[in-house]
C-alpha cells in the first residue's frame, strides 16, 4: 500500500510488517515503550496502526544528557527520548538531502534505483513528517545494522521519533 507521508512516499507492506512484530520483539526496555504508548494521541495510534507496527514492540530509548556550562550558554540537562520502529517495505521518493546521503560510495553508491524520486525542499527546512507533536524521518534502516541492510533494496524502510525537553 502507498502511503503519502511528504516528503516521503512509501510503498508499506502492512500485513507482512505486522507479521515482524508478531515474531519479534525489539524492545530494550518496556517501560520506556509503555510510557511513550500511553502519551499517545489518537492520530499517532492510528499511524501506527495504519502501517502495521506495533508500538509496544519497537525498540525505544530514554536518556538525559548533562550539558556543561561553557560561559557562554548556561548547562543544564537534556532528556532525549527515540522511537525507532521497522516497517516491510521500500521507499518511492525521498528528499534530496538523504539521496546525497545515499548515493554517497561508502553507503550505496550508484546502486539507487532510477525510478527512486526525489522531493526538492528549503534547503533550511529539514524534512520530517509532521505527525502531531511528533516529526517523524523515514530512512533506510543501512545506519541500524550496515551488514543486515547493506542492499538498497533490502524489503525494510526505518522510521524514527526523537524527542527532547529541557530538565
């Protein structure tokens, strides 16, 4: 099924994404998943469910980050929440930013697709989908496991979720 999520437009196999979170689970730590499930509008839980993820299941991280005093900008701590979650299926278009990113000869190269489109943004704009509170970035899952998804056509697209708020 082709999902528009500008400026990404993926083709989701959603009963077979359904089925990898059936059979695994990539979870580090449940009650990080649990806390972001329950935070959960209506809208985010139908995205989730409209292509095919379970979000109970996804590997999610919480971590504070301690930022040092530098005289000129005053420390203090960071939390830092990520959603990381794998769906089956490939990516039709992208913004042009990530296809510099992948065409790069330490990642894939030459071997893109002809018919991979390319999505022309500001170049100060940085591309996300807007899903609520959240901007979600779609990406080839190559920068999680380089050895596991070293094709291009590898069957599996990455989406992620970062959050941060001042503490």
């Amino acid at each position: 099924m082709t999902f528009d999520f500008y400026p990404w437009i993926l083709d989701i196999d959603v009963e077979a994404t359904k089925q990898l979170y059936a059979q695994n689970d990539f979870t580090k730590d449940k009650a990080v998943n649990e806390r972001f499930v329950s935070a959960l509008s209506a809208e985010q839980k139908e995205f989730f469910d409209s292509v095919g993820v379970d979000p109970m299941r996804v590997r999610a991280e919480e971590k504070v980050h301690d930022i040092p005093d530098d005289g000129e900008i005053t420390g203090g701590k960071i939390y830092i929440r990520t959603f990381d979650f794998l769906m089956c299926g490939r990516i039709v278009a992208l913004p042009e930013f990530y296809r510099e990113i992948y065409s790069d000869e330490e990642v894939f190269g030459n071997t893109l697709p002809e018919t991979l489109e390319t999505v022309q943004l500001d170049e100060d704009k940085i591309p996300f989908y807007n899903l609520g509170e959240f901007g979600v970035i779609f990406k080839h899952p190559y920068f999680r496991d380089p050895k596991k998804f070293s094709d291009w056509d590898c069957g599996y697209i990455m989406g992620s979720i970062l959050t941060m708020k001042d503490l």
